[in-house]
C-alpha cells in the first residue's frame, strides 16, 4: 500500500515540477516548485521507512 501512495506521489510531483503556466507569476512557480519537491521527498520518506522492523542483527 506504501508503494501506491508513493507512486502517487512521484506522479503529482513530476508534473508540478514540470507544468508551466503563464499567468501564475514568478511567486506562483517558486510555491509549486516547493510543493513539487516536497512531494518527491515525501515519496522517498515514505519508501525508506521500515515499519519498526530492525533488520540489522
């Protein structure tokens, strides 16, 4: 289930990062900028988590 969430939110990050828009102005792309990596990084947080399995013996 992790992986799906994950997935999801790859997908919504990428497009922000990638999506121009004209009228948003330059204050508009920094915020989707932000909330485009912030996405990305949750993704990644959300993968490397373990669960409070400790696999190291």
């Amino acid at each position: 289930m992790k992986w799906v969430l994950a997935i999801l939110l790859i997908l919504i990050g990428a497009v922000l990062f990638s999506i121009t828009i004209g009228d948003m102005g330059e204050i508009g792309h920094i915020i989707m900028k932000i909330i485009s990596f912030g996405c990305l990084f949750l993704a990644g947080f959300i993968v490397r988590s373990r669960g409070g399995k400790n696999l190291s013996s």
